[in-house]
C-alpha cells in the first residue's frame, strides 16, 4: 500500500470512530490529519532508508578491503 493510501485509510478510520461517538470535524481537519499521517510516514521510511544505506556502505567497504586479499 502507498503511503498516501495507507494515510488515508488511518484517516478514513479515524473519521469513523469521531463520528461514531456523535462528534464531526470539518474536511478540511481530516486534510491536515492526512498531510501529517503522511509527513510521519516519510519521516520514518527515510530514517530507515538512510540505516540500510549506512549498512550498505559498511558492507561495501568490507568487501573492497577482502577483495584487496584476492589480487
């Protein structure tokens, strides 16, 4: 699921319990609420994307260094 589907079904879901305890909140709130559901997503997708880079790098520099052993 893309990151914008899956906000918007947090939002969707949300909506509903609001609105199944007899409250509302204007479309414009839900906007917001989607806009920031999807800032955090980004947020933990790139932290963990730049740990694997890191990772990556690290294992990259260990195979040049046992690579230099088979020359």
């Amino acid at each position: 699921m893309h990151q914008s589907d899956h906000a918007q079904a947090m939002v969707d879901r949300f909506r509903e319990l609001v609105e199944a305890s007899g409250d509302s909140l204007s479309d414009s709130h839900y906007d917001e609420l989607k806009l920031i559901i999807e800032a955090g997503l980004d947020a933990a997708l790139l932290g963990t994307m730049e740990k694997i880079a890191t990772r990556l790098d690290g294992m990259a520099h260990g195979i040049r260094q046992q690579a230099e052993f088979f020359d």
